[in-house]
C-alpha cells in the first residue's frame, strides 16, 4: 500500500495534457461503482451489432441526445464497463484520500479482469474497440446544466493511447475522461456500488434493466414498478414494442438479475413490470418460482 500512495502522492506529468496529473490504477478488486446518471438514462446501445441511429430522449426536465460516427457505430452497454472500471477506481482512490485525475493509466489485463473478461488477444482487440467506440460517440446533454437550454456536449473518451518503452514493449494504455463524467463520478450522492456479477449478465437489455433497477428500487423492502410503455422509451432500444415486452417477459423467466425479483404484471393499462430486493440466502432456483410470478 505504501509503494500505490507514493505514487499517488507524487503524480505524474504527461506531456501535452496541460495540467492533468496522471493517475495510475490502484490493484486488485474492490466495490463496482456505476453513475447513477448513466444507470438512469439512455446513453448506451444495447445491442452487440452496430447502431449509428442517434438515440433522442426528452422529458420536461432532461434533453439527451447520443450520436455514432459510421466507422466504429455507437457505444455499447458492454463497453461502458470500461467506465465502471474508470468510476469504481476513481471512487475507491478518493475514499482512501489518494488525488485522482480525469488521465488515467491501466494495463488492458487490470482493465478486463476487473471486468470479468477474459485476457486473450480477441479480448484485447475488443478492448481497443471498445475504446474507438467510447471516444467516437458523443453525447448532448441538459444534465446538471444549471440554466434553462443551456447543454454540454462531450464524448465518453475524449482520448485515449497505447503506450510502449524505448524498446517497443507495450506498457499499458492512457484515457483522459470527460469533465461531466468525472464531475459525476467525484460527488459521492451521483455513485451507487452494483453487483460484481453484473458481468456476467449477457443480454444487453437485462444488463440496461439491472442498472435501472438498482438505481429506482436500491433496497426498498417493497420494491418498484414501471409501465412497459415507459420502459420501451427509457431505454433507447429500436426494437419494436411488441418485441421489446417479449424481451422483458424472457428475462422476467430466467430471473437472472443479481439481487432482486422480477415480475411482470397484466393490467386494465396493459403491462407493468414489477421489481423487488429478493431475501438473502434464497437460491436462484426458488426465486425463479415463487408464487405469483405471471409472465
């Protein structure tokens, strides 16, 4: 611990990143932390093929608007672990009082062990991807805009590098976050810590609905409720209506969601999609066939 503080305490310079100090990825694994604001809203596709249709959400009091460059498409749901990982360092560097920074440098193998991915070659060219997409799709928001119209416009990367020594060998990577995300990320009431076994959700829906779920039910002993009809516009998702409540109701069957009960109820109104914090202890067998569950 004493060598990761001297780091920290002593940050580095990069050249050409103006007065950014370079923060070094602490070791090991820790509590995941997401962004309230990014499990609240559609920033994300969510399917694995490639999305350029933008992504327009707007309410009375939130304007978001997500664009995709044609060669890397829009960034993904399963690409955002890149800013979990980014959140949950940032956060647990604070809590121990180390200085963080909006640069930030990791080796790819910290970066998809925290997220549960595997270390092959695919693994990393899809990491490098990842990044293309994070730093190539960009964003228009009204979120924590303090005056009325006013909007920031920023990409979930601004940059990133592979870095290497005199010899050639690869030493790892840099980022630099976005000021907005990282504001974010720094004011502790915007983080809530998620499931480590958010990773090994597959789908991108059930990965977007987790998220959803964790932010509006947190521990509510009697849980929460959404329209599907909402639920379809929240998401952002291109898929039909019809298709999107199927979707639903096959997760609602699988009961994969870590932590919590899913039902979806038939109403005069039509479909509402019911979410409680499941009992601890209670195995995955039972909580899958609790009574009353009406798919």
């Amino acid at each position: 611990m004493d060598a990761v503080s001297s780091i920290h305490r002593r940050p580095e310079r990069s050249a050409g990143r103006g007065e950014l100090d370079l923060f070094r990825a602490l070791p090991g694994l820790f509590a995941v932390r997401d962004s309230q604001e990014l499990m609240s809203f559609p920033f994300f596709s969510l399917a694995k093929s490639k999305r350029v249709v933008p992504i327009d959400y707007q309410t009375s009091s939130v304007v978001i608007r997500v664009e995709a460059v044609p060669e890397h498409g829009m960034a993904t749901i399963w690409d955002a672990d890149v800013l979990i990982w980014a959140a949950s360092q940032i956060v647990e560097a604070r809590d121990a009082g180390l200085k963080t920074s909006r640069l930030m440098a990791a080796t790819p193998y910290e970066i998809l062990t925290f997220v549960r991915r595997g270390t092959s070659t695919r693994d990393y060219t899809r990491l490098r991807a990842a990044l293309d997409r994070l730093q190539s799709t960009t964003i228009v928001t009204s979120i924590r805009q303090p005056l009325e119209r006013r909007r920031h416009r920023f990409s979930w990367i601004n940059e990133w590098k592979e870095m290497a020594d005199a010899q050639g060998r690869p030493r790892g990577l840099e980022l630099i976050l976005p000021d907005w995300f990282y504001a974010g990320v720094m004011d502790a009431s915007l983080v809530l810590t998620i499931d480590r076994a958010y990773f090994d959700l597959t789908g991108g829906l059930e990965r977007w609905l987790y998220r959803l779920v964790r932010k509006h039910g947190g521990r509510q002993p009697a849980g929460w409720s959404f329209d599907v009809v909402y639920l379809h516009a929240k998401s952002g998702s291109l898929s039909p209506l019809k298709h999107f409540a199927y979707d639903l109701r096959e997760i609602v069957r699988g009961q994969r969601l870590p932590g919590y009960r899913l039902v979806m109820q038939r109403g005069r109104d039509g479909e509402r999609l019911q979410f409680a914090p499941v009992r601890s202890g209670m195995s995955s067998y039972r909580r899958a066939h609790l009574p009353g569950d009406k798919l």
